[in-house]
C-alpha cells in the first residue's frame, strides 16, 4: 500500500452535493442578485480615508517624484492631481476648524458677557 502525504486532508473540502454552484442565465452571464449580497466588496466606512488628508498629499508628491525620477510625465500629473485633491480637502478641514474655534470663542464672550451683566 502507497501512503501519500495528503491522505490526511482527504476530508477538507465539501462533497459535491453541498457546493453551491453560481447561477446563470441562458446567456452565461451571473444573476444580479449575487453581487448584491456579497459583503466582502463594501467598504466599511465609504467615505474616511486609511491616512489622513496630510499623509496623502506627502504620500502623492513622493510618488510624483518618483514617476518623475523615472521619466513618466503622465504619470507624475496623475499623482500631483491626487496630492492636490488631498491638499483642498486638508485646506477646508482647517477653514471648518477655524469656523468652529470662532464660533466657540464667540459663544463663550456672550456668556461671559451676560453673566458680568446679572452681576452688576
């Protein structure tokens, strides 16, 4: 008798009868149904990032310089458009936080300024 090394993994994979095989059409194309329930392909948060926006623009300008570096001028645009994306998004996150730190530092001189008044 011939032992072979895998007889141990013999059992590993389902028996015929419980694959699911995919369904198509007539026209050997998937039905829609089956991309809709694949979980595995959304993004968990669609609209954050991995890094944040300062990372990215640093991130793209490196690769930019190193598509330049390589000689590939299209390239080089593609991620200098990206890091400059990056950078107007960066840009109008510091405006909101500007705005929001004013409006806060508005909101405590009234306060303050109504509490100085009940006291007089």
């Amino acid at each position: 008798m011939i032992n072979y090394k895998n007889n141990h993994r013999r059992n590993r994979f389902k028996s015929i009868g419980d694959r699911n095989f995919r369904k198509r059409n007539g026209n050997g194309h998937k039905t829609n149904g089956e991309f809709n329930n694949n979980l595995e392909f959304k993004r968990r948060n669609p609209g954050k990032n991995n890094q944040n926006a300062a990372k990215l623009v640093d991130k793209y300008n490196d690769l930019a310089r190193e598509a330049l570096s390589n000689g590939d001028k299209i390239l080089s645009e593609n991620y200098l458009q990206h890091a400059d994306h990056f950078s107007r998004i960066l840009s109008s996150q510091e405006v909101l936080k500007d705005n929001l730190n004013s409006q806060q530092i508005n909101e405590s001189n009234s306060k303050d300024n109504k509490s100085s008044e009940v006291v007089k």
